[in-house]
C-alpha cells in the first residue's frame, strides 16, 4: 500500500505562548547535559523537531551567531531562540533558566564537597548518563550535517574545520575566521562555490510547517542602532552596580575588584568554549591569586562535567572557591563567590544577543551574507563533530586512550542509547531517566560484587 498521507506538509504551530515557552527553557536548564554539542542537541530535538517552534533554517542561522560570539554558545542560542519568540523578555528568561538549575544545584555541591568530600551515589547517576549524551551528541551531529551540508563544498570545509581543530588544535576563532575570509574570496573569485540549489517545493513546505520559518517576522526584530547602544548602557550600569556595592559594604574590596575583573576579562576572551579558556583560568586562580589547589580544580572541573548547563560554570566553583577560602571557610562567603562569578560571567551574553540579534535579523534576507554564513556553518559541522570526539573520548576513555582504558559499560550504553533513541524513537527526557537509574544499578552492582 501507498501511504502517500505521510507526505502532507504539517500546518504550523501555534505561537508557544510565554507561560509554555517559560516551562520549556525551565525544564531545559535541568537537562542540558553533555557540553555544547548536547544542549544544542537537545535544544535542536525540541524547538525544531518535536514542538516546530523554528525551523531549521532560523535555527541554524542563530547557531551561526552565537558561534562566533565569546562565551558559551549553548547558553547564548537559548538567549536567541527566546528573543525569536517573545523579545527581550523570552531572552532574558530563555538565558537566566538556562543557567539557574546548574547555578544552584553546583552551588549544593560545591558546599557538600568542603563540607564532606565527594558522593559515590550522585557520581553513579552522572556515570549512567554520559554514554546516553554521547549518543544524543551523535544524533544532533547527523541531523545538523545532514541539514547544512549542501555541496561537496561545504563537506571539505566541514572536513578541513575537523582537521584543524582536532588535529592541529587551531583555535575555533582562527577557524571560524578563516571560513569567512574563504567564503568572501569565492564570492570575488567563484561564487559558484557558493551557489545553493534553489528551494524545492519539499523545502518549502518543509519551512511552512514551523511557527518561525524563513518567511516570518519576529518579536523586536524591528530593533534598530538607538535601541542596540542603549542596551549596552543598561548593561555597563549592571556591571558597575555590584562593583559599587562592595566598595561601598565590604571591608575586603580589593578581592571583589579583583574577582569582578578577572570573570569578566574571563567571560570576554572565551572563544571556542571552556575547553579553550579553562586552562588560562585554572594557570592565574591556582598559580597566581592561590584562590583554590590544582587539586581542587580538578574536582571542580568534574562537578561542572555532571551538572546540567555550560561547562563554563566550571567558573563558579571557582569563584565559591575564592570567596570560601578567602573568608576562611565560610560558606556564606563561598556562595557570594559563587553567585557573583555566574553574574558576570554570563551578563556580556545577554549583551551579545539582545544587542546584536537584532542587527544579525537584517542579514538574514542578504544572499551574499547567506552564502558566507553557510560556509561558516559547513565549519561549524566540523568543530561539533571536534566536541562529538572529544566528549566521547572523555566518557569511553577515561583514563588512557587504548583497549585497556575502554570502558566496556560506557561503550554498551552509548550503543544502546542511539539505537533506543534512533530505532525505537524513545524521548529524550524518559531515556535521560533510565540512564541515571541504569548508572546507579550498575554502580550498586559493582560496589557490593
């Protein structure tokens, strides 16, 4: 039998209203697991696929954006897609609840691990979960490849990207930097290269099917350069508030000056994720401020490893680090640290997207702009396949990369992750849940074998 029904292009949603988009990027901030590969899988998963909120193509497009942005571009494409929906106000609720759950739930653990050290039995959930992320990482990698890969072109580019990074280990601004100034010479030289075939009716239809599709007007995108600098005032005098407030009420200011400078000079050179800034951020607070051990460091880098949100909150143990072993001790002051790093490690995100997305809108009807922004986005392919590599190395790899340092129940569940998720098409949410319990039972197992 013919089942041509399937065929049929899907009406479009209705517009999320702000209650059900607000409940969304809530739940979101408690799952985003598995670094900037996995939120933007996860994210890809339920605003283009399950709820058809935006299409591929804007999703992309923003994808674009915050990639070449400084700080983590997980959080900043939740900022974006929110702006998309309901303006500024979905921004800021879309950015905030991106990060509140981790800043909390790092915050309960930062004060459990002075106060009593590490916890088996929150590990074990964390070691079920990963091999599952890895397997959504790979998913979001096939989707997104498959959807912005449109010539031999743009795989070569895709392909070169990957090589530089995982290979050569260039930093991810030079690579993105180097795939504009590729993109702008074809357009002079051959903009052949660059030709897209033309949308098919498929395609179209496809786009019709979204609430945001390629067609679509959104929420302050009418924003113009007044509103833009205004914005960034706005933002200048929420750097400068809390600044003010410790000169004004602590009798230790130059700790906060110093802790409010280095975060922000922190949040503003972190091209290419945490990976790329941890390292200078772990040499100047060990080495230089003695605001924590190596030793502690590296713990800190494992609890950001299991929480949900960016990587980059790794920062914020850090700065409850500073304020807790500033204070001798005192966990009051650890989470003042704690709280004051988050606030300005991710107020210049708000800044990039609420200023600047609605100047990047304007471009998005400009062919030539569109060209160059896919071959930025063939690079990008190549830099979260680099993640997708790296992100599975770390779970199946754990100690050493060889047959002997495999983790045979990482490898098991990631297989059984993507063909669960693949095949049988098991949501997200349910298997994130049995991953967690599958790591505590073979955690249970093992312990008393």
């Amino acid at each position: 039998m013919d089942h041509t029904t399937t065929q049929a292009p899907l009406p479009p949603p209705e517009k999320p209203s702000f209650k059900e988009a607000l409940l969304f990027w809530l739940k979101l901030g408690f799952i985003s697991f598995g670094g900037p590969a996995g939120q933007i899988a996860i994210m890809h998963q339920f605003v283009v696929e399950q709820k058809r909120w935006v299409s591929d193509s804007r999703f992309l497009h923003a994808l674009n954006y915050c990639m070449l942005l400084p700080g983590p571009e997980a959080q900043q494409l939740a900022t974006y897609l929110g702006w998309l929906m309901h303006g500024v106000r979905g921004g800021l609720v879309a950015g905030i609840l991106f990060v509140l759950p981790s800043v909390f739930i790092l915050f309960g653990l930062s004060a459990a691990y002075v106060s009593f050290g590490t916890i088996p039995w929150v590990s074990a959930l964390f070691y079920g979960l990963k091999p599952a992320v890895v397997a959504i990482v790979i998913l979001a990698l096939i989707k997104i490849a498959g959807k912005s890969l449109k010539s031999w072109f743009h795989y070569a580019i895709a392909a070169i990207s990957f090589v530089c990074i995982f290979f050569l280990h260039v930093p991810f601004p030079y690579i993105i930097l180097g795939a504009i100034a590729i993109a702008f010479a074809l357009q002079k030289l051959n903009p052949s290269f660059l030709a897209e075939k033309p949308a098919t009716a498929k395609t179209q239809s496809n786009e019709e099917g979204y609430y945001l599709n390629a067609n679509s007007a959104v929420a302050g995108a009418g924003a113009n350069l007044k509103q833009s600098v205004i914005r960034l005032v706005v933002t200048v005098v929420l750097w400068a508030v809390p600044l003010v407030l410790f000169y004004v009420l602590t009798s230790n200011f130059p700790f906060w000056n110093t802790l409010i400078l280095f975060f922000t000079k922190a949040a503003l050179i972190t091209f290419g994720g945490a990976y790329a800034v941890l390292p200078y951020v772990a040499q100047v607070t060990v080495e230089n401020l003695g605001w924590l051990t190596k030793y502690e460091m590296i713990d800190g880098l494992a609890l950001g490893e299991t929480t949900p949100g960016p990587l980059i909150m790794v920062l914020a143990f850090v700065g409850f680090m500073a304020g807790y072993n500033q204070y001798a001790g005192s966990l009051a002051m650890g989470a003042l640290g704690l709280f004051t790093t988050t606030f300005y490690t991710f107020l210049p995100c708000f800044l990039f997207i609420l200023a600047g997305a609605p100047l990047i809108e304007r471009t998005r009807g400009n062919a030539a702009v569109k060209s160059v922004l896919g071959v930025v986005t063939a690079a990008v392919v190549g830099v979260v396949l680099n993640l997708t590599v790296y992100f599975g190395q770390a779970v199946l790899f754990p100690k050493e990369l060889s047959l002997a340092g495999l983790d045979y129940f990482a490898l098991a569940w990631t297989v059984i992750s993507f063909v669960a998720m693949y095949r049988f098409k098991i949501g997200m949410i349910t298997w994130i849940i049995i991953s967690a319990l599958a790591g505590l039972g073979y955690y249970l197992v093992t312990g008393l074998s």
